[in-house]
C-alpha cells in the first residue's frame, strides 16, 4: 500500500518510524534477556559486581529511548511549519 497524497505520505512515514520501533523494542528485550540468561547460565553472579549486561542494556536502551521520540513526539513536518510560521511573524513584525 503506498499513500498517494503528500498528507499520506506523512502520515505513512509516521506509520513507518513507530513500527520500526515496535520491532526494535522487541528485539531489545529478546537480546536481553537472552543476555541477562548467559550471564545466569555461567554463574558470573557469584562473583559480585555489575553484571555485564547492564551495560549492552543501558547503551542499547538509550538508542530505543532516541527511536521512541523521534516516532511518537516529533513531526518533522510540524516543526519545519511552526519554524516557518516564525519566520513569517518576524517578517511582519519587522515590516521586510
């Protein structure tokens, strides 16, 4: 399915970032807890310390945190409009 008008296609980039990220999110927490499962598995706990997977976890969440904004709190189209609406004012107001 492909959208045909511009407002379309907006709405079908926006489609397109949040279920990237529905995958993405499952993909974390697969490889995750398949980590947290190795690290279990070889009886590191035992050993004290900060469990290594924390960190591919923390690292990894950050990204999926950047992914989750730009898919459901941005509009690049919103924000080049309001930019430009500024712009628009600024020009009124200084008569140009």
């Amino acid at each position: 399915m492909e959208p045909n008008s511009q407002r379309d296609q907006q709405l079908w980039k926006i489609a397109q970032a949040r279920a990237k990220f529905k995958t993405s999110l499952i993909i974390y927490l697969v490889t995750n807890a398949f980590l947290w499962a190795v690290w279990l598995a070889t009886g590191a706990y035992e050993h004290g310390g900060t469990p290594w997977p924390v960190w591919p976890g923390i690292g990894w969440g950050l990204a999926l945190a950047f992914q989750y904004f730009n898919a459901w709190h941005r509009d690049p189209t919103g924000d080049a409009v309001r930019e430009y609406e500024k712009l628009q004012e600024e020009k009124q107001r200084k008569g140009i």
